[in-house]
C-alpha cells in the first residue's frame, strides 16, 4: 500500500471498495464467529454487523472496546490481532465449565471470567486465520498475548458484530491487519475489479437533480438493545435501560428508506460552535450510495 493512500485510510477512517464490495470475505468472517458463538454457547445464533472502521495500531488500545480483550501475535501471518468479547459470553462460558447459572456469575471477579475466556478467544483467532488461509505450514493460529502489551504497526479493520441472546444484546469485535485485508480481498477478486473501484459511486458525484433535491431522515444511534414486547410494556417514566456497549466514539448513523432504516457510517459525539454534533468516521456505504445512485 502507497503512503499516500495510506495516510488517506487513517485520516477518513475509510475502507477501500475493494474491501467493502468483497462479499465473500464478509460472509466468512461472519460464519466464523457465529459458528464459534455457536460452539462456545450452544443454539443457533444469528449475528448482524454493527460497524467497521479503519484504525492506527498504536490507536488500538483506545479503539478497541469491549469487556474482555485478548490480543494475538503471529509468527506467520499476522492477520488477527486482537478480539474484544461481552460480559454475556463470559457468564455463559464460566457457567458451561462449572455448571452453573450464567445469571449468577454474571458478576464474578472479572479476572476469573478473563482467565475462562482466554482458550474461547485463541480458538476465535484461529478459526479466523484457518478461514483465511493466514496460518504457518502446520496451521497453527496465532499466539495470545497481554492485550496491553500488545504492539501493532500499520492500521487495523475494526469490525463488531451484534447478537441477541434471551432479549440481551451481545458484542463481538475483531480487530484485523488492514493491509491483510486488503492483500485478500484484491487477489480474491469477487467479481469486483479495479476499474469498478476507480468508478464506484461516492457521495461527491450524485449530481442528479432528482437526487440532489431528495431529501432522507438521519438517525443516530447510541445503542440498540432487544426487548420483548412484555419487557416493553412494563416500562414507566422512572424506568432504567442499561446500555453496557455504549460508547461515545461508536455512534451508529442511520438512514430512513423505503425499505427501512440502513445503516450508512459510523460518527462519535462531541461540540461543533458550541452546540452537540456528530462527526462522522468512516466514509458512507458505498451499498447505500451506490442504490442511491441507481434509484
């Protein structure tokens, strides 16, 4: 990757289409993690991406979030480099060991379910590597290490992914080698050429009076949490609604369409002339613009 578009990434928090278009590589990744939810869980859990960004190395430790991380070294390639998991698991992985009621050891000492979930999180790691062919000659996966000790060059992929188990909403976060990513997805190709990416549709070029005088709501989202219509209608003025995965830099901007709200980047809170704003940090989806384009 050239400098220039490197320090263009970083500075837009952006995905190049060749990433963002290659459906392949998003489908594995997702199969991967709700097949090891799947494992370390039970049932048949259905996963929906949250957000993806792009992040500098040495910014990890400030982007990466979550209430376990776990990071990951590699003698081979290092692809997978850091992994962030919900409270949720580790109360369902610490209640399957000692047979007990997840609810109970929901609010065990943080580093006895750290400690559970470190075997849990090397087999993530591994899964992903194996998947994607980022393994030595004897497919073994990635090390673990200290996550604060954890050292990483270049950017990151950052991506999460939300499940709903019982009416709770649970987190899972991957953290990949952004130039890995993209080493893949250009020699996988997924019908998405390079003339293709030099012409996709961006938001600077819908100049389209039909579209330039369409308007659509945005919605930001703080979080999103599941309940169940009887949990919804027992709420009261005075009632109280946990949001244990907010975080300020991780707001979700959603648009309203005709087929329902999409989601289109990702923003975080603070003051622009002395009123809330939102900045946003990522570039919009280019599914969106591109439907917008053709509408």
């Amino acid at each position: 990757m050239s400098g220039v578009l490197q320090k263009k990434l970083e500075s837009s928090g952006g995905l190049p289409p060749s990433v963002l278009q290659n459906q392949a590589f998003w489908m594995s990744l997702e199969t991967v993690i709700a097949n090891w939810l799947n494992e370390i869980i039970g049932g048949e859990n259905q996963l929906r991406l949250q957000s993806r960004e792009v992040c500098r190395g040495a910014a990890l430790a400030e982007d990466l979030f979550g209430a376990y991380l776990y990071g990951f070294e590699s003698e081979a390639d290092e692809f997978i480099v850091a992994a962030s998991i919900d409270n949720l698991i580790a109360a369902r992985v610490a209640g399957a060991k000692m047979d007990q009621d997840p609810a109970a050891l929901a609010e065990a000492p943080q580093l006895f379910l750290q400690l559970l979930l470190e075997a849990p999180a090397a087999d993530l790691a591994t899964s992903i590597a194996l998947a994607f062919g980022m393994v030595d000659e004897d497919e073994r996966g990635p090390e673990g290490v200290s996550f604060e000790n954890l050292e990483v060059e270049g950017s990151c992929l950052l991506i999460y992914y939300l499940c709903d188990i019982e009416g709770q909403a649970i987190r899972i976060g991957v953290a990949l080698k952004l130039d890995k990513v993209i080493a893949y997805s250009t020699a996988a190709g997924d019908g998405v050429a390079s003339a293709d990416a030099a012409t996709a549709p961006t938001a600077a070029n819908l100049t389209e009076p039909r579209v330039q005088n369409s308007s659509v709501r945005l919605d930001v989202i703080l979080d999103r949490v599941p309940m169940s219509i009887a949990e919804c209608a027992r709420l009261e003025p005075g009632s109280v609604i946990t949001l244990p995965g907010t975080h300020r830099s991780k707001l979700t901007i959603s648009a309203k369409t005709l087929d329902g709200p999409v989601d289109i980047a990702v923003g975080e809170l603070g003051v622009w002339k002395h009123q809330r704003a939102v900045r946003l940090k990522t570039d919009l989806d280019p599914a969106f613009i591109q439907e917008v384009a053709a509408s």
